[in-house]
C-alpha cells in the first residue's frame, strides 16, 4: 500500500468501526462499513484489516 497518510475522515471511521465490532453494535457496524466503501480507498481497507488484526483497545 501507498506511504500516503490517511485523511482524518478516513481515521475516524476506521476508529468508529474497530470500536464499533468491539462492542457488537451491527447498526453502526454496518453504516461505518457503507461510508468506508463509498471513500473507495484501498488504503483505507488495508488499515481497518490492520487495525481489526491487533484487536480492540489497541491504538
């Protein structure tokens, strides 16, 4: 994947996710998922696999 930093947008709604799949909330788990592939950004895929892969409360 590119080095390119993320936007903050994209940030918060990987953030919003991991939380979100930390506590079972499918109803948001499913939003957050729509907004993510509306930005259509590969690297923004990439970093939610990474950031699921630690498991939650890591930062």
């Amino acid at each position: 994947m590119t080095q390119e930093p993320l936007s903050p947008v994209v940030r918060e709604v990987i953030i919003g996710l991991v939380d979100a799949v930390g506590t079972g909330d499918d109803a948001r788990i499913d939003r957050l998922l729509e907004q993510l592939v509306r930005i259509g950004s590969p690297d923004a895929l990439y970093e939610l696999r990474r950031q699921l892969a630690r498991g939650p409360g890591s930062p």
